[in-house]
C-alpha cells in the first residue's frame, strides 16, 4: 500500500474487502455449536506489590534525572499514581472473551491496541517493529543483572532466589542499588527495571524475576515492551476466566488508564495532543473523574452498554497507522515473557474513528500457548517472522460508524461465557454511577462534621467564656461591695462602741438623776442595731451559699472543658487543644479566684460573726447594767417616795406643834 491519501482510502477499502472475504471463507474464532467451559463468575484477586518506596524514591529525583528516564524508558512513573478501583477491574474480568482476545460489553467491542499503549507509555526508543522475543540461547540471568547493575557476579549471586519455578531478585536489593548507586545512569536503570518487575509484570510479589528481566535486557537495543505488556495482560485476563479465579499479573494501573478513556470518565482533552512534550498518562491522572460505585453496579452497566456510551477514539489517541496483520496470521500476534497470544485490532476499528466492517478472527481461539515444552520454541520463531512482515492500515477518520454487514455479523456472532445484555432491568449510567464515598472520603466528612462540632462548641465556650469574664466583673462589684459594707459595719461597730461609752456615761447619769425613758429608748436602740447585724450575718451567709453554688458550677464547667479537651486530643487538632487548654488555664485561674474570694469571704464572715457575737454580747450587757440601773431608780424612787412620805409625816408633826405652842 503507497502513501498517498487517495491511497490510504484504497487501503482501507482493500483491507475491508479482504477481512470480509477472509472471514467468509474461514469463519470465526469460534463456530456455531461451541459450548463455552467458561464460570458465570470469576474471582480475579488484583493484589498488587507496595509501590510507595518506587514513588517515594521517583519523588526524590531531580528533574535531570526525571528526563534521563523519560528519554530511555518513557511515561512509566505515571502510572505508580493511579489508583487500583478493585471492584471495577473485577467487573472488567467478568467481560473479558478469551475467544476473541476482547473485552465484550453488551453490544460494545473493546481491547487495548498497540498503537494505543504505544501512545500512553510515550518512549521515544521504542521501535514499533522491533518486538521483543524469547532468544534460544540467552545470557544466563546473573549476566544480565550484571550488564544492568554494573554490579560484580559474587554480589548478584548471593542476591538470586528460587520463587517456584523461576529465579528472582528481590525488591530490598535493587532499592539498595537506586539509593547507593554512584552511577546516576544505572540507577536509573535499575528503577526502570524495578517498574516492569513490580508493576508491569509482578508474578513474584516483592521480586523482579528472571523473564522481566530478558526483556528489560533487551529495551537497550531499542526492542518496544507494548507488544509483551498485551499479551500478559490478555494471557493473565483469559487463564483467571478459564479457571473462575485466580491472581491478575499484568498491568493493572495501565489497563485502568486506557479505561477511563474510552468510558468517558476523563475530561477532554484540548489541543494539548499535538504539543511535542504532552504526556496522555499525566493527563489522564490529573483528570480523571473518581467513581467508587459497587462491582454489581459496574456489571450491570457494562452488560447493557451501548455504542453511544463509549467515547470511541481516545481524546489523546492521534490517527495513524494500524496495524492488524503479520506473515501468514490473520491478526497480530503477540509475544509474551511467559507466553503468547493474537489480538485482532480489526475488531475495534471504532477506535481509531474508523469505520467498523466485519473483522477476520479465525485462529484466535487456539493462539494462545505457554513457554513450555518442546513446541513452543517453533511457535515463537514463526512469530518472530510474521513480525518482519507487518501489515498497517491507514484510512480516513470519519467517526464511529458500522457497515451494515458488520451489524449482521454482530448479531449473529458466538461469544465465549460473557454476562449478556439484560434490556429489561437496565437503567441510566448516571443511576450506575452514583458515587459512594470511599472510606477515606467518609473518615474526612465524619472529621469535618466533628470539627464544625467542635467549632460550635468552642464558640459556646468562648460565649461562656465572655459570660464568665462578666460574672467575674460583677463578682469583682460584689467583693467591692462587700468591702465598702465592711467597712460600714466597722463604723456601725465604732458607733456601737460610742454609744455603748454614751450608755455608761447615761447610766452613771441616771444613778444620779436620769431618766428611764431614755435608757429604754437606748437599749430600744442596740437591740435594734443587733438585729441589723444579726440581718447582715443572715446576708453574708446566703452570699456565701450562693458562691459556693457558682464554684460547683465553675467546677462542672472545668470538667467539661477537660472532656472537650480529652476529646478533641483524640481527634488530632493540636492547634485547637492548645485553645482549649488555654481556656480550661483561664477557667482554673477564675475558679482559683473564685475560691480565694470564698476564702476572703468566709473569712470576712467568721470576722463579722465575730463581731455579731461581741455586739450581742455588748447589747446583753447593756440590757443587765440597764436592768440594774432601772432596778437602782425604782429603789431610789421608793426611796424618794419614802423620803416624801416621811417628809409630809415631818411637816404634820411640826404643824401640830406649833398649833400647841400658841395655845
């Protein structure tokens, strides 16, 4: 096929009637009559090796040493911060078609192509063409890990272990190497080599085995890992559904990106494509749209998928050539580390906005082998041949559209044990995809519903805080108050005093000549001061009682303050404990305050009851020396009155005299 435009759309008009005619001729992957050994459902498990070491360490690096790994080994890094969304991968496996090496989603045809994990993994060494296979005879596996370490045979020896049947390397010896290594290159290297080990293709959790690191050694002679990275994916995706469990190997992070393109769940991207240093994986982590939706919410969509919930051709997918047939294969075969497989890229000719026609997928079924035996050997070779001979297709963009015998054939066409359409209970994608929140997500909204709690408790406090700083003015009123009535009651005391020297000054009066009138409206009048400080006692007392209340509250305000505190300790806002001690700080000194004023008071108190008891005591002795002096004047009164009486008898005698003398 030439270059020209007219011929590329002769191409693809050729290549058209060749599927068609091919597919006609030797029919499907799979004939009618076939009975798929397929489970309903398969437990795929997607454990995955603890990247944050790779991330921390990638974290670290500067930007020359970021660039030097980009212009060997690509985007790679990318993908060590895309998040495994376990229940969607799982719902994917449940759709996977071993006998047409795609993912079949109700009416919808979907598989990863070359071209397409070409582009996200964006390293410039890769030659399209040069694909990496198993060699016959290879260097042994410390060689290798000496060319790439530049480390000596006796430190990669004594660092190889046995894991089942193949040899590895574990993670903690390379990490020693990226960390300590002197040669910036090599442990570039050895991190690459670390990503395909741990990442990419993670059979031995925690070790980079022997296969990885064949092809790795081969990367250096410009071979391209896309090919070997699809076939372990498909090989991983088909033996877990043949056998209804089992452990995916593959690229998990990778698939999950190429997902999300195709399902709408990234935003658009604009122009940015055509920008030299434009990275898709970057792009499709920094836009991706999070959904955590159940797994039975992801199957029950994607078994009811229809052509115009796909976004067909990727956003960051630019069209070119395609390739879709090597050698003597009707499709492309793939060439694993541990295996091989054939994909057929005519299947999803939508893909590249192309128009879809019936694709040539006989053979499928029965590409699929393991490096095991003696056979396999030759079956490699054959491969590796059909590469020299590829095939591409090139056409015009015209969007997502069918021909009319495709639809026919999609109709009719047998597919393995996939969950088929159920038109009945369908629903809208938006109802499939409501979000529910993830944990992390819950534990931040429970943590910002408790610190909109905890900020409203601290407003009341800080509101009861103002409260108590007026409640301490007033209380500061009140002792003022308190001292200015204590100093009355020792002027009424001095004046007590004055009148009790004015009583006794009356008294000695009266014992000469006073008036009891007046001495009853003196003891009239202590008795009346004594119950002005027996009121006053009264008074100080019910003060008392009263702050002692307002000290119990304060207390109980205390407690809970140092429950708030404990509280909020537990929930790790230091910022806000450190306020919360400050008030609890501030609330002690005020109740500090409040019991020294209690002290004052009640020893203000005790003084004042004191003093009560003197005043009585001096009223009870005023009321004996006025009981006396009342006692002595009605003695002195008889007295008088005796004097008066003698005095008329005196005045009768000397009357009677005298009557006597003139007679």
């Amino acid at each position: 096929m030439e270059n020209g435009l007219l011929d590329r759309v002769e191409g693809n008009a050729n290549v058209h009637r060749w599927s068609e005619q091919t597919q006609l001729e030797k029919g499907d992957s799979i004939a009618a009559g076939y009975m798929s050994e397929l489970s309903g459902y398969t437990r795929i498990s997607v454990t995955q090796n603890n990247l944050q070491e790779l991330k921390e360490i990638w974290d670290q690096w500067g930007n020359e040493t970021k660039q030097l790994f980009y212009g060997n080994y690509g985007d790679l890094p990318y993908l060590l911060d895309v998040q495994i969304d376990e229940h969607l991968f799982r719902a994917l496996a449940q759709f996977w078609n071993p006998a047409y090496s795609c993912f079949t989603f109700g009416e919808v045809d979907l598989v990863p192509t070359v071209e397409e994990y070409t582009a996200l993994l964006r390293c410039p060494r890769f030659q399209v063409d040069r694909i990496y296979s198993r060699a016959v005879n290879v260097p042994t596996f410390w060689k290798k890990l000496m060319a790439i370490t530049g480390m000596t045979e006796q430190w990669i020896t004594a660092r190889i272990k046995e894991k089942g049947e193949c040899k590895c390397i574990s993670w903690d010896a390379l990490k020693g190497l990226i960390l300590t290594h002197p040669d910036e290159a090599k442990r570039v290297d050895v991190f690459a080599l670390s990503l395909y080990g741990l990442m990419v293709f993670l059979r031995a959790l925690g070790y980079v085995d022997e296969a990885t690191t064949d092809l790795f050694h081969r990367l250096s002679k410009r071979v391209t890992s896309v090919p070997a990275i699809l076939a372990e994916t498909f090989r991983s995706l088909g033996t877990c559904r043949k056998a209804g469990a089992g452990r995916f190997v593959g690229c998990a992070q990778l698939l999950l990106a190429w997902f999300y393109s195709h399902f709408r769940l990234i935003n658009k991207v604009v122009c940015r494509v055509f920008f030299e240093d434009y990275s898709p994986l970057k792009d499709i982590i920094a836009s991706t749209r999070r959904v955590d939706v159940p797994e039975e919410n992801w199957i029950a969509l994607l078994q009811n998928l229809q052509s115009k919930d796909v976004e067909w051709r990727a956003p960051w997918m630019i069209p070119g050539e395609i390739l879709y047939h090597c050698g003597s294969f009707d499709w492309a075969p793939l060439l694993g580390i541990w295996g091989a497989i054939g994909y057929a890229s005519l299947l999803v000719l939508r893909q590249f906005g192309l128009r879809q026609f019936v694709p040539a997928t006989h053979g499928l079924t029965q590409s699929e082998f393991a490096y095991r035996g003696a056979s396999y050997k030759k079956r490699v070779g054959e491969i590796s041949s059909a590469w020299n001979k590829t095939c591409r297709l090139k056409g015009v963009t015209i969007g997502p559209a069918t021909t009319p015998g495709y639809v026919e054939w999609r109709g009719r066409r047998i597919n393995d044990n996939i969950p088929e359409p159920n038109v009945e209970g369908a629903r809208p994608i938006e109802e499939y995809l409501q979000v529910m929140p993830s944990e992390l997500e819950i534990m931040k909204e429970e943590f910002e519903r408790k610190n909109l709690e905890l900020e409203k408790r601290i407003a009341k406090l800080e509101e009861e805080k103002m409260y108590l700083s007026l409640d301490i003015d007033v209380q500061k009123m009140e002792v003022e108050k308190e001292r200015k009535e204590k100093r009355k009651i020792e002027e009424d005391r001095d004046d007590l005093k004055e009148h009790y020297k004015k009583a006794q000054v009356s008294l000695r009066r009266a014992k000469v000549g006073g008036s009891s009138d007046q001495l009853q409206k003196e003891v009239q009048e202590g008795k009346a001061r004594a119950e002005y400080w027996e009121k006053k006692f009264q008074e100080m007392q019910s003060r008392n009682l009263a702050l002692k209340e307002e000290n119990k509250g304060l207390k109980s305000k205390i407690t809970e303050l140092g429950r708030s505190l404990r509280w909020h300790r537990n929930h790790d806002s230091t910022v806000k404990l450190k306020e919360l001690k400050r008030k609890v700080e501030d609330l002690e000194t005020v109740l500090q305050e409040g019991k020294l004023r209690i002290e004052q008071l009640e020893t203000q108190g005790d003084y004042l009851k004191g003093e009560l008891h003197q005043s009585r005591g001096q009223v009870r002795e005023r009321d004996h020396v006025m009981g006396e002096a009342i006692a002595q004047i009605r003695e002195v009164a008889e007295y008088v009155q005796d004097l008066a009486v003698r005095a008329d008898v005196l005045s009768l005698m000397c009357g009677s005299s005298s009557d006597i003398g003139r007679e």
